[in-house]
C-alpha cells in the first residue's frame, strides 16, 4: 500500500529479516516487500529498512520515519517530502 498525503507518503512495508540479501520490492498485487539481512534485534533491522526505502526511493534517510509496526513485520513507513 502506498499513499500520497500533503506532506509525502505512507508506505505499508511487509519485512522477512534474516535473508540473503537487502532489497525492495513492489507484487504484482501492489504489496511492498522488504527483505533484511539483519536479524530482528533490538533496532538494527528497523535502521536498515530505513536505509532501504531512503536509497530506494531516493530520499534522504531523515525523510523516512517508522510511523507504526516498529516491532512487528508489518511496518507502515512515513516518507517526507
């Protein structure tokens, strides 16, 4: 899912932690994914999903916020703009 507001976008983010690689992508049914290399501990795989999405998006890593699922897999990401 992906929403524009006034002030940027709201990106609901399904994460795999532990994979082989560090990737985003969008299915075919607009779902997007995230797959992290690190582990889900303590806030390290929350850091590199934001670093993710920022390169991904090509924003810069402050204009992207866990706005909600900070602990979960589901995650809802605010990207300012």
């Amino acid at each position: 899912m992906h929403v524009k507001q006034n002030n940027g976008s709201i990106l609901q983010v399904l994460v795999k932690p532990n994979a082989r690689e560090n990737r985003v992508t969008q299915s075919n049914d607009g779902v997007w994914h995230a797959s992290i290399k690190a582990q889900p501990i303590d806030v390290k795989a929350n850091e590199v999903l934001i670093d993710l999405v920022a390169e991904y998006f090509k924003v810069k890593k402050r204009q992207v916020t866990i706005k909600s699922g900070s602990t979960g897999r589901v995650k809802r990401l605010i990207i300012s703009t």
